[in-house]
C-alpha cells in the first residue's frame, strides 16, 4: 500500500492507494480538507468516484479510471 495526495482544485486530498494486481486499484482512507468551494458539487463527484475505482488502464498517455459499472475519469498526460 501506498499513500497519495492531490488535489480536487479547491481542497487538498490524501490517503492510500492499494493495487491488488495487474490494473487493479484501490482509493481508500480518502481525507480532504473542508473548504467552501464553488464547484463543491463537482468536488463531491469526483472524491465518490475516486472511492469507487477498481480498476486503470493507460492508453495513448491516457489513464483511464473505471469502477464495477465502466469507465468513470480520464486524466490527459501534461505535457
């Protein structure tokens, strides 16, 4: 188990990263701090998603993060 940390683009989160085997993975013990943000919505979707992740896959720097129903996020890699 690993630990990680980021950022939702308002709050600071952290917890571990569990990887189970080949393309599975793990967001558990998720924290985050607990300011007012006006995309709290979308803050709120994203750390549920964050939480319900089972699996990745990376394709054309691509990392693709799905749960037990598909494909919930993609993130593009920075250049």
């Amino acid at each position: 188990m690993s630990t990680f940390s980021g950022s939702t683009g308002c709050n600071a989160i952290n917890g571990n990263l569990f990887s189970k085997g080949s393309k599975e993975i793990q967001f558990l013990n998720l924290t985050s701090e607990t300011k007012k943000c006006s995309t709290a919505k979308k803050e709120e979707e994203f750390v549920k998603l964050l939480k319900t992740t089972t699996s990745y896959s990376i394709d054309n720097d691509k990392l693709w993060l799905s749960n037990q129903f598909g494909p919930t996020m993609v993130f593009k890699k920075a250049n």
